[in-house]
C-alpha cells in the first residue's frame, strides 16, 4: 500500500506558495524590515505582533501555526519548524541558528508515523545560539537554554540548562 501524505495537498501547496514569496520578498531584506517580514507572515496565516523581529534568514515551516508577541524574536538563521502550534512570549529571543521542531516520528509504531506536539516559549526566556527544543516542550518565561543546549523536556520558569549562576 502506497504511503499517504502527513499534510493534505492545500498544506502543502500553502507551505511551497510560503517559502517562494519567502525567498523572493523577505529572506533578502536587512533587519530594519521587520515590518515588511511581519506582514509577509501575517499574510500566510502566522500570528505576529506589530513589535516582534523575524530575521530575513530564519525559516518558518508553517505560518499559520506561529504565534509571536511583543518584543520576541527569532534571530538569524533559526529554523522554526512549526509542524504543530509553536508560540513565543513576549520579550523571548530565539538566538541565531536554534532549532524549534515541533514534529517528531513514533519510534514505536512500526509505520513510524508522524508526531507532532506544541512548543511554547515563555516571556523573556533565552534560547541561546545553535540551540534545539524539541517537540512538546515547553520552556518557561525567564528560562535559559544555553548555546548548543537541547531539552526535549520542559524547563521551569527561571531554569537555565547548562545550570548557570545568576548574581
């Protein structure tokens, strides 16, 4: 029996429209058209707040399962793979070239089907630079995921993974 498809054909057809209008009007822009990116995202469907910062380089899987408030960011190069909702508080930073995937397979079933969970960023935490965050986690606001760090489990508001003194 032929495998079908995780997405239906519309998904599908939306995500390939995405990342053309993507690479055509917004991967090349400089940083001070984050207005111009914001808009692109909300046109696709994404959930973006007037004062949030999308880097022209970031990759954004899905549009319309991105939610970002104010102030947050998803810095350069960072891959959101939005395969199910991803949300990020205010004030939250996603540093460059992290990893947010939201799609995982059941290692368990012997069709290795296709998982996918929620991530949710919490206000002003940190996901620091080449970091990955797993499908399902949710870190909580004030929470440091340091440089290369991966959680597939949730961090407590406040937690930084490597622990980290605070003064």
């Amino acid at each position: 029996m032929p495998e079908a498809a995780s997405f239906s054909l519309r998904h599908r057809l939306l995500r390939a429209a995405f990342m053309l209008t993507w690479l055509v009007l917004a991967r090349w822009t400089p940083p001070t058209m984050r207005k111009w990116r914001n808009l692109i995202l909300r046109l696709f469907g994404a959930h973006i707040h007037p004062s949030a910062q999308v880097y022209g380089s970031a990759q954004v899987w899905y549009p319309p399962n991105l939610s970002m408030a104010a102030e947050s960011t998803l810095g350069p190069r960072v891959i959101c793979y939005c395969m199910a909702p991803v949300s990020i508080a205010e004030r939250a930073v996603i540093s460059q070239r992290s990893h947010l995937c939201a799609g995982t397979h059941d290692i368990d079933d012997p069709d290795f089907l296709l998982r996918t969970l929620p991530i949710s960023i919490g206000a002003e935490a940190w996901i620091a630079a080449e970091a990955f965050v797993g499908p399902g986690v949710t870190v909580g606001a004030r929470a440091v995921l340091g440089a290369r760090g991966v959680t597939v489990k949730d961090l407590e508001a406040g937690a930084s993974m490597p622990a980290i003194r605070r003064a």
